[in-house]
C-alpha cells in the first residue's frame, strides 16, 4: 500500500507538471516535402506556392490554409518561422487571418513592423521582421484574459487586450489562414517569401517558453511526469527496504 505522504507528493508532482506547460503542442509542420502535420493531424491546405524539401515558398497572395486545426478558437500560439521577399502591396500584408477572409482583421506587417488591424484600431510592433530574412514569429491569444501578443525573435513586440474577440478563429471549421489576404478594404496582398515551419499550440505560452521555444525538445509537463513516477518508484523502494 502506498503511504499517504507519498500519495500526496505525487499529486503535488503531478499538479506542478500539469500547470508547467498548460499549453500543448497540436500542430507541426516542417514542410519535408509535403503539407502533412508530423504529430498526425489535419493536413495544411496550399494555394499555389511550391513545396520544397525543407520549405514551403509561396508567390503573390499564394498562402496556406488549415481548417479544424484548434480546440478553443480563442486560445492559442502560433509560432511561425519565415522570411519575405517584399513587404507586399502597398508595403502592408497580411499574415494571418481570423474571420475567414470576411473581414479585414487580422495581422499585417507594414515596412517590417508587425500591426494587428481591424475594429481595434492597429497596433503596431515595436520589432522589425527584416526582408530576405529567417524569422521566428509566434503570436499568442489567452482566452481567459483575452491578452493578444505578438513575438518576433523571442523577443515581446505588441500586445493588448481582445475585449471584441476580434483575433478570435471564428468560422465554422475555426479556418486560419497564413500569407493570403481577403477581398474586402484595401489591396494588401501578401508578397512572396518561404516558410520554414509552422506550429500550433492550444493555449497562450508564456513570455518565457516563446524565448525558448526551439530550446527544449519535450514539453516540461511531460518530463515533470516522469520525474514524479521516477521518485513514486524510489520512494516504494526505500519503504521497501
């Protein structure tokens, strides 16, 4: 029988790994000569662009699309590593979209500058996405606090708070588009440029795991979990002896 102590470490354990990383990776796509995600879910959708054997390269308003892909359409992080050839029409594009190409909400980069845009007025960055350059851009919505903030390079860019649920996923398939613009407004059509990889979390990250979003292979929860049954095990050992 397991004492009551040790039953109560363990749940205290288990407690810490399930709090360490709330937000769990949904979606990785690597673009290894295809559009598939390499933890089994549903496949990216292209709109022209070409695939590479590391990448995806994508032309004028040549973007990707992935439908059913969240599990809260208001909670998420999406990291996103690219670079751009141009700036696009007008020197504004946009890079992703929330309602499904029915409005114009969504996040642009105007000269460098990454802005969200819409019925909140715009928020630009206080960071620059550099053409012809590698970047890792992750942008990151908390459903509880309704906080929207946007990372370049692991470094905290722009953030506010999304009262209006305007950076919300919220068509019938929570469709999220990437590098395409919609017909409604201005013409901001995406430039070309090359995406390297795209991941899709279920939950906000914090400031600290997107500094060091390429730094830590396995989740902390799950290497929590394991050193919580490792000294269950060593616990029952001792007792044993």
């Amino acid at each position: 029988m397991i004492h009551t102590r040790t039953t109560s470490a363990l749940i205290l354990l288990l407690s810490c790994a399930t709090s360490a990383n709330a937000a769990v990776l949904l979606h990785d796509y690597q673009f290894n000569g295809n559009l598939e995600d390499s933890l089994g879910g549903p496949a990216l959708v292209a709109d022209g662009g070409t695939l590479g054997a590391s990448s995806y390269s994508f032309g004028n308003n040549h973007g990707l699309t992935l439908s059913d892909g969240l599990v809260d359409a208001g909670s998420y992080s999406i990291a996103m590593n690219f670079n751009l050839s141009t700036y696009g029409a007008n020197h504004t594009q946009k890079i992703v979209d929330f309602k499904n190409f029915s409005s114009d909400l969504g996040i642009y980069t105007s000269y460098g500058s990454v802005v969200a845009y819409g019925g909140w007025g715009a928020y630009a960055s206080k960071g620059y996405i550099n053409l012809n350059t590698d970047s890792e851009v992750v942008f990151t919505r908390d459903g509880n606090t309704k906080e929207f903030t946007a990372y370049i390079d692991g470094k905290k860019a722009a953030s506010f708070i999304d009262n209006q649920a305007y950076a919300v996923f919220s068509s019938a398939h929570k469709a999220m588009h990437f590098f395409e613009d919609d017909p409604i407004g201005g013409d901001y059509r995406p430039g070309p440029g090359i995406v390297n990889s795209l991941r899709i979390w279920d939950g906000a990250l914090s400031a600290t795991e997107v500094a060091n979003i390429n730094a830590v292979p396995l989740p902390g929860a799950f290497w929590l979990l394991g050193s919580a049954l490792a000294g269950l095990g060593l616990l029952g050992k001792r007792r044993a002896a």
